[in-house]
C-alpha cells in the first residue's frame, strides 16, 4: 500500500513540473495561435540561469530568490522575444511561424550552450538540505512536496489570473476571437505581448524548480517540448484545465507504467494520446476549433 | 511568346540535366557524396511540397517515412542479407507507404496546427520505438547498411559513389517527372483547389478529406524512396531520422526555395545541403547560424529565397 | 671515410640525384599518390675496417622516393569530435585535453621536426553529419590521419569508411563492444583507444565481487538504450558465473537524459536488492544519484556505477560515501608519488582549466592524450626503421604492437584487433575536502588479462567458457 503511495506521489511530482510546461505552451496557443516550438529552450534556460544563480547563493539564505529571478529573467527574454521577432509573423501563414520558432529554439539553444558550456551545472545542497520525511515507514523527499504545492498554487493563479481578473477577460477575448476583440477595442498586441510573457515565466519557473532535484544540461528542451505537446493534444489544444489533466495522466501513467509495463512505459503516452485524438479529435477539453 | 518560352524551357531543363549528368566528371569523390546527398533530399522535398505545399498541409513529421524506408534497407540488407535493389527498395517504400497510409488516414482529419502536432507526434513515436526495439533496430547506436547489389554492380556511398550517384540521379529525375505529372493532373488541382479553400473544394465535389489523405501517401512514398537512397550513401542510419527536428529539416529546404513554385523544393534542397555542409565544416556555432538563416527566411523571404527573388526581379522586369 | 673509386663515386652522384629528383617532384605533386616506380640506386658504403683497406660494398635498395624526406609542412591531424547538443559534456573535455598536448608537442618541436595541425570538426552526435566531414575531411582538406572522439553509433559509421578510404584512423571513445566483434572484425586502418563497453562491464562484475562477495540480490537502474542494456547484460553474466545463486530482483529503465528518477527509485527500493547497480552516465548518473539521497537509496542498500569515476564530481561533497565506481582511466592512479607522467599531466590540467568538470582530466582526456602520443611515437618509430617519412602502411605496422606511457600507465595496442589494452579502475567514493568532491578511496584495477576476451572471441562466448577454481 505505502509503494502504491509513493508512485502516486512520484505522479504528481512529474505531473506537476510537466502542467508548468505545458500550460504555458497551451497559453500562448491559444492566444496567439503559435506552436511555439522554442518553449523547451526557455525551460531549459530557466535551467540554467538558477542553476547558476543557486550555486553561487547556495550558503546564503537569498538562494531561494533564484527561483523568482529566473522565471523574471526568461520571462522578459520571452516578451523580447514576442516583440521584436514573433510579432512580426501573426498574420502569415503557419509554416513561416513553425519556421521562425524552429530557428529561434536553435539559436536559444546554442547560445545556452555558448553562455553556459557544455557541462551540466548541478546544484544538490538545496534538494538535500530541504530533508526527507518518513511516510509509512518509508523515505520522501520533501523537496518533491514543495513543487507540487508550488505548482498547484501557480495554477490556482493562472486561473484567478484568466477568470477572476480584468486582464483574463482581455485573454480569454482574444483567444476567442482576435478580430472580435480588436474591433471592440481591445490592443491585442499588449494581450499577446502579456501571453509571452506569462508563458515564458511559466516555462522559466518550471525549468528552475526542476534543477535542484535535477541539473540543468543540454537537451533537455527536446524532451520537455514533445511531453508538453502530448499533454496538450491530450487536454485539449488551448486549455487550462487540459493540461492539468492531461499531465496528471501522463504522470500517472508514467510512474505507473515503469511498475506494470516497463517495455513500453515510454510508447504508452503516445498511445494515450492516439487514443484521445481518434476518440476525441479536439482533445479532452478542448474548443470545437473552425477550419481555416 | 508561348513558343519561346517552352523553347526557352527546354533548352533549361536539358542544359540541367546535362550538368547534372557531368558532376562525376569532376573526379571528387566528396562532391558526388555531396550530390547524392542533394538529390536525396530533393526528392524527400519533392513530395513533402505534394503535401505543404500543392494541399496546403504542414507535416512536422515527415523524417518518419523517411526513417522507415532507410530503416527498412538497414534491417533486410544487415539482418537479413536481402541486397537486391528492387527488392530493397519496393519494400522499403512499401513499408513507409504502408505506415503512411494508416497515419495519414488518422491525420487527414485534422487541420492546419492539429494536423502539424500529431505528425510531429507520430515521428515522435517512431523515435520512441526505434530506441526502444534495440535488439531490432540498433537503438542509439543505430544499423549499418550493406551495398545493394544489381546486375553484378554494387551500389553504395561508401565505395564506388559514382555508379550510386547516378542511381540517385536516375530516381531524382524519376521523381520530377511523376510529380510534374501529379501537379498537372486532375487529382494535383483539386488538391490545390483544397488548399486555396477548403470549404469551396467542398462544395463544388472534390471529397477533401478523402483526397488529403490520397495526398498524404503519395508524399511518404517519395520519402520512403528518398529514405531508402539515404540508407547506402551513408551506410548507417540512426534513430535521429525520426526526430523532429530532422523533419525540420526538410520544412526549411522546401520554404528555402519556396512552396508555391515546382522547382522550389529542388533549388532549396541543394541550397540547403551545400549551405550546411560549409557551415557546419567552418564554425562549431553552426545550430546558431542555421537557426538564424531560418528566422531570417522565415521573417524576410515569404514566398521562399528564389521564390522572392523570382517576384521582385519579374517587378523590376515588368516596369523596364 | 675511405678512398672511394672515382667510378662509384659519380654512380652514386647519379643516383643520389636521380633519388633527390623524384622526391623533389614528389613533394612538389602533392595530389598525386606515391608512384609505384621504383628506382634501383648503387651505393657505396664505407665500412670501419682500417685505413689501409677500403671496401666498396654495392647494394641495391628498392625505395618508394615519396616515403624518403621528413615533409617540412606540418602535420594535417583532422579531429571529429561532439561540441555541440547534449553528448558534448562527454567529449568537450577530451578535445581540451588533446588540444594541450598538441601544443606541448608542438613547443618541443612536433613530430620530427613537422607541426601538428589540428582541423576540428563537429559532429553534434550524429554520425551522417560524421560521415559528411570525415569525407570532406579526407578529399577536401587532405587531413594526414584521423582521431575521433564521437559516440558510439559514430564510430561504427565511420570504421567501413575509413577501412574504404584508407586513412589512419584513431578511435578515443565509440566503445560500441561490436565495433570490432560484428562491424569492423578485421580492421587495418581503424585503431581504438579506450576500454569498450564489454571490457568496462566486465571490469565492473568483477569488482562487485571483490568488493561484496556476499552480495547475492541484485537490482538496476539504467538508462534505457542499447548501452544501459548491453552493459547490465554483461555484468550480470559475469556475476552469473562469480555468484551461481545471484538473482535479479528488480530492474527499471529510465529514458535517456531523463529528469525524474523517482518512480524508478521506488520501483528498485521496493524489491528490497542488496545492490543496486546504476547504469547511467553523466548528468543521469548524478541526478539518480540526488534523487537516490532523497529516497534513502543509499541507506538501504549498497550502490555500484560502472561509469562512476568521474561523474560523481558533479555532486561535490554531497556524494554519498562507499559507492562502487569503476571507470576507464582515474586522475588519481596511477598514484602521482609513483608515476610522474600521471602528475604532470594532472597538474598541467588542472592549471588550464580549472573550472572545466572538476578542474581535472576524465577518461576521455586520457585517450586524448593516449591517442596523439600514440601517433607520435608510433611515426617516430617507424621513421627510425624506415630511415625517411613513413607511410601511413608502415605507421601502422609499428603502431599495432605499439608500448604507450600514458597518464593511465602503460597501454598497448592489440594486432589481432587493433584493440589498446590497459587496465580498468574500480573504488569506493570518499568526501574528500582536499578536492572538495568524492574521490575513490581505496582503489584497486583490474588488469586487461582479466576482463579481456582473446581477440576474435566474442565476450559472450569467452565469459561462457570460464571454470570456477576449485
């Protein structure tokens, strides 16, 4: 019973860095209607950059302003981003937009490698530090705790943010219908710019809650863009409440999966997902989208 | 005029086949490797264009096709010995047809972003299984590929590459040839018909869904083929194929010489070969500078490099 | 010199310049190769016997006219390596490490008095991107010889290239055990540095053993691709044949470059093994590790890695004490008192690059530096054979019973499959506040008799044969 325990918990943990990604990405989706194909490298930046930042506070009680930081620093690199590169493609055609954040995943990911080297910048004190506590008679980290209640309060956010604020309306307006909302006056530019910048702290807070259990290396934005993507199509391209759910079951069944069937723990997403898309085209909370 | 211009054509087309034919003659070894590579890839964007370009359908996934044909070389020629070239190569666009066939179906239904997502998915899962499947497949450490053999010739990029390079060049000029037929044809329009409006196409007949998917495999056959060319000129294939990033690849070679125009994809596979084998070769910063060719394409070249150049200099010829 | 006859002396004038003629035309068509012509020359030879007898010996000498002369441009050394995506962490350090050697060599002089030059090029890990620059490489820059510092799937696309083009070729990593078991059984041009997987895991098995022979469950956590397979493969055939009543009670594969470990952790713990061996390298390696602290991995039960070594730097003193690391090459062994070469080439290092993993050289740097020595003795041993420039042939020949010092002790190459053969380092990991990371402490090797097949024997078959000492 108390390993049954665990694997949920483990769950939750994966599940809960994997909803930061995701929402993120499914954010600006939904907004701005871009596959955004360099959200793995901001994660993987918001890596590095409290990877650094940890290391050089460790002994210091300001070690945990790391987190913050980061999520700033990728959240402004986002905005950057949105202002002078993406916003120039919103009206064109989706192939250039794919294009255009392929190249910049590029760039954003050698010029982490060129900033930061090749090595992985491991932090482990913090994650150690923080202890363990004995469920059932066995060991957890604590650690692991603190992100999935960090997670969980992020996302209780974001939905105040989208429903219960000003600035939602403006978002959810948008993502509804852009040409509606700027017709009633709405400066969609600033809402898109907002997305950005909301998603890149996502994606940034994301990559820097990861490091302490973790490390920041290369490669890791290949892994966490695909995950993200199966999470999405399973909840529902642009929702909120689809990527909680969606990885929920991705981390469930992952950390489900390594117990009852080792053999294809890493195909079964996939195959979620086919199932839900053959099923449900539109994903499980997703809008009826309109062709064109 | 009309005259002319066909006349003018042919002249082209013929002086590029006639250079195509005399690259050998240069006697490098590294050129015809080179060569061989282009034209692979020109007839994976010869096909993928089928689809992006003629339909209007953004596949993030086509290295899956890809892969299964040069996997499907790698496996019957290492695993099982099977080196005849018709053999290999009908089963492995087979195979690749095969598995497009059944995706495409699934994919067909979708559009636009969903459609670009769950391609990039599959390919996904291909990469899944490839590195999961190591007895079969090599996993990471990937499959050698044996020469395939005809009429007492052996054919591969290892040895002898200007007996494979007129191999490759044969099913290039294969290639162009049904593909002009298929854009030209009744199907190539409709399809095209599709693309401009779906909703119209609809209406007017054309069964969309049904002939997006018909699009849809006639592109993994020609990836499947260029899959299975790849496999022996490199002697060694990789689960990489199936990442989709490699699918990127072909995404920008075809935006490189520009999607609305038959010969675009061509013009941009070679460009794109040439181009990343120099950049790579003079700076390790190469994923940086090719990532800003692709914003650069991406925010200033909308109709594709030549295909830009191609409009502004017929303006500037129309005012003269 | 004696009195010579002025017969002889103008033959030999002639044919010292008819020799000195093809070698000028040699060295002047560099494009072309050697020319099969031979010339037959007379020499005449002054022996040490007394003033008053002068003996003319005449001899005649076969001598392809290109292989002669010392060229005086320097040496082409063309160097495929990864520097770029996620396996640059592995090879980033080698390349460092041979471009320092290349730079003492060069101080002192080069190679016979010729530079060395190095083209680098980047593979990103993927072998077509290889493929394209060792081609290029070889036609378009005319690179001399080769050293690859590339991953596994890269070594065994290159070894039938580089058997086909006929370039001198040598192999740092690409430890693929099938490399030259299945792929490249006979290999001529090809030449491999560092211990291949079977002999790390073979190594490894071994040193469980020694280490806790009562040790009867065992679990794994590895990285779940050909290698973290391949290798738990082998080690448990090993301990099959040490340990007859061994089981394997758990095991779980985690992705390669995964992030989260914790429901593998779990999974092991679970099965209640007495040691749980770690088949992940690099980050993997020391985020299992991390996460393994968190779940009380390493109170529960003991833990091996077979790559360990140098990794475990990363955890800084946090490191867990008494895990058993095996590696191919240990900063730290031979012990720098006993075996200067080994702290000079530490110190060196560590001067240069203080901040690159550790601030001290890994396995990779040590084939580095194996490999480029490796050629430098090799060449000037045959040029002392020889007498003149050798070929690429005649290098090869000296270089396949080749006697290397290296950092790491005395390496050789193997003939029958041009395998270097060095011994294999295990230990318990130790916080050691001196270098502010876990050293292993105490070390003990285990030698190439030990854990390598006979060449042309698969491991399989070799560990299949062996006999418990009764």
């Amino acid at each position: 019973m108390m390993w049954m325990l665990r694997f949920i918990l483990d769950g939750f943990f994966y599940a809960s860095i994997l909803f930061l990604i995701s929402s993120g990405l499914t954010l600006i989706f939904s907004v701005a209607g871009i596959i955004n194909l360099a959200h793995g490298c901001l994660y993987m930046l918001g890596a590095y950059i409290a990877a650094t930042l940890i290391k050089s506070l460790i002994d210091t009680p300001y070690a945990i302003l790391a987190f913050p930081v980061a999520a700033f620093i990728v959240g402004l690199l986002g905005l950057f981003i949105e202002r002078f590169i993406i916003r120039w493609i919103y009206g064109r055609d989706l192939v250039y937009q794919l294009l255009l954040t392929f190249g910049l995943a590029l760039i954003l990911s050698d010029i982490t490698r060129i900033v930061f080297g090749t090595e992985p910048i491991y932090v482990t004190k913090l994650y150690i530090n923080t202890g363990v506590i004995d469920i059932l008679g066995s060991f957890y980290p604590v650690y692991n705790f603190i992100v999935i209640i960090v997670s969980l309060i992020i996302g209780c956010l974001i939905w105040i943010i989208l429903y219960k604020t000003r600035i939602g309306m403006m978002i959810r307006a948008c993502a509804l219908d852009r040409e509606m909302s700027e017709a009633i006056g709405l400066n969609t530019g600033n809402v898109f710019s907002l997305t950005f910048l909301m998603g890149a702290i996502l994606a940034g807070i994301s990559g820097a809650l990861v490091v302490p259990q973790s490390a920041a290396m290369l490669g890791i934005d290949a892994d966490a863009l695909v995950e993200s993507f199966i999470v999405i199509v399973i909840g529902g391209v642009g929702s909120i409440k689809g990527a909680f759910i969606g990885s929920l079951l991705i981390g469930l069944i992952r950390s489900f999966g390594i117990v009852f069937f080792p053999e294809i723990e890493l195909a079964i997403a996939y195959l979620v997902m086919i199932v839900v898309l053959l099923v449900r085209p539109r994903g499980l909370f997703g809008r009826e989208f309109r062709v064109a | 005029m009309g005259f002319q211009n066909t006349l003018y054509c042919k002249v082209l087309v013929l002086t590029c086949i006639l250079l195509l034919l005399s690259i050998p003659l240069a006697g490098s070894s590294y050129l015809n490797f080179l060569a061989c590579m282009a034209l692979v890839y020109s007839i994976w964007a010869l096909g993928y264009n089928l689809l992006l370009g003629y339909t209007g359908l953004l596949s993030f996934g086509h290295g899956a096709y890809f892969g299964l044909g040069a996997y499907t070389v790698a496996i019957l020629t290492t695993r099982y010995s099977i080196q005849s070239l018709p053999v290999v190569l009908g089963t492995a666009i087979l195979v690749s047809t095969f598995f497009g066939t059944i995706i495409g179906y699934l994919c067909a239904r979708h559009v636009a972003k969903y459609f670009a997502l769950l391609t990039l998915a599959f390919s996904q899962l291909f990469y899944a299984l490839t590195f999961k499947l190591y007895k079969w497949t090599g996993g990471s450490d990937g499959i050698g590929v044996k020469p395939l053999k005809l009429l007492g010739l052996e054919f591969s990029g290892i040895g002898d590459t200007v007996s494979y390079y007129y191999l490759v060049l044969l099913f290039f000029l294969l290639s162009l040839y049904t593909s002009w037929r298929i854009v030209n044809s009744p199907f190539g329009k409709a399809l095209q018909a599709i693309r401009d409006n779906p909703l119209k196409a609809e209406s007017i007949g054309i069964p969309v869904k049904r002939y997006k998917w018909y699009a849809f495999i006639v592109s993994t056959v020609y990836s499947g083929l260029a899959g299975a060319l790849y496999a022996p000129l490199f002697g060694h294939v990789v689960p990489d194929l199936f990442h989709f990033s490699f699918s990127g690849e072909v995404l920008f070679a075809t935006l490189l010489g520009g999607h609305r125009i038959f010969i675009g994809p061509v013009i941009g596979a070679i460009v794109f070969t040439i181009a990343r084998s120099y950049i790579t070769a003079v700076t390790i910063y190469w994923p940086l500078v090719l990532g800003l060719l692709l914003v650069i394409v991406a925010l200033f070249f909308p109709h594709g490099v030549i295909g830009t150049l191609y409009t502004t200099l017929k303006g500037r010829f129309r005012r003269l | 010199m004696g009195e010579v006859s002025r017969r002889d002396f103008i033959k030999g004038l002639i044919g010292g310049l008819i020799v000195g003629g093809i070698v000028g035309a040699a060295g002047g068509y560099v494009a072309t190769p050697p020319r099969e012509k031979t010339v037959t020359i007379e020499k005449t030879v002054a022996t040490g016997t007394p003033k008053t007898q002068t003996v003319t010996v005449t001899e005649t000498v076969t001598a392809k006219p290109s292989a002669r002369k010392v060229p005086s441009k320097p040496i082409k050394l063309g160097v495929i390596t990864v520097l770029t995506g996620p396996g640059a962490m592995l090879f980033s350090t080698g390349l460092k490490a041979l471009e320092m050697e290349v730079e003492k060599i060069n101080a002192q002089g080069g190679i016979l008095g010729r530079k060395i030059k190095l083209i680098v090029r980047d593979s990103g890990g993927k072998p077509d991107k290889c493929i394209e620059h060792f081609k290029r490489l070889v036609t378009e820059e005319g690179v001399d010889y080769i050293t690859v510092g590339a991953t596994s799937a890269e070594a065994c696309a290159l070894a039938p290239i580089a058997e086909e083009l006929g370039v001198l070729t040598l192999i740092q990593e690409g430890t693929a055990t099938k490399l030259f078991e299945e792929i490249d059984p006979h290999p001529k041009y090809v030449f491999r540095i560092d211990n291949y997987d079977a002999l790390d895991a073979i190594s490894h098995a071994i040193a469980i053993h020694r280490t806790w022979p009562d040790a009867r469950k065992f679990a794994v956590i590895g990285a779940d691709y050909v290698w973290g397979h391949d290798e738990w493969n082998i080690i448990t055939t090993v301990l099959k044949k040490l340990v007859p009543d061994m089981e394997i009670v758990a095991e779980a594969w985690p992705p390669l470059f995964a992030k989260d470990y914790s429901a593998h952790i779990s999974k092991v713990l679970a099965a209640k093994p007495d040691v749980v061996e770690l088949c992940l390298w690099g980050g993997d390696l020391v985020t299992c590790i991390k996460q393994g602290i968190g779940y009380g991995l390493f109170k529960q039960c003991r833990v091996s890695s077979v790559t360990g070594g140098e990794y475990i730097w990363g955890l800084g003193t946090e490191c867990p004490e008494g895990i058993l690391c095996s590696t191919r090459y240990y900063f730290l062994y031979p012990p720098w008192d006993r075996w200067p070469l080994n702290r000079e080439f530490n110190e060196e290092f560590h001067r240069r690059y203080p901040n690159v993993r550790g601030g001290y050289p890994g396995f990779n740097c040590n084939s580095a530096y194996t490999a480029i020595h490796a050629l430098k003795l090799a060449i000037e041993k045959a040029y002392t054979i020889v007498g003149g420039w050798p070929t690429t042939e005649e290098i090869i020949s000296v270089m396949e019973n080749l006697m290397v010092p290296t950092p790491g002790g005395y390496r050789y190459f193997r003939k029958e499959d041009h395998q270097m053969l060095g011994y294999a380092v295990s230990g318990l990991t130790k916080v050691s506040k001196e270098f502010g990371f876990a050293i292993l402490d105490p070390v003990w090797v285990v030698t190439p008799e030990e854990m390598t097949p006979p060449p042309g024997v698969k491991w399989k078959e070799w560990v299949e044969s062996w006999r418990r000492k009764e």
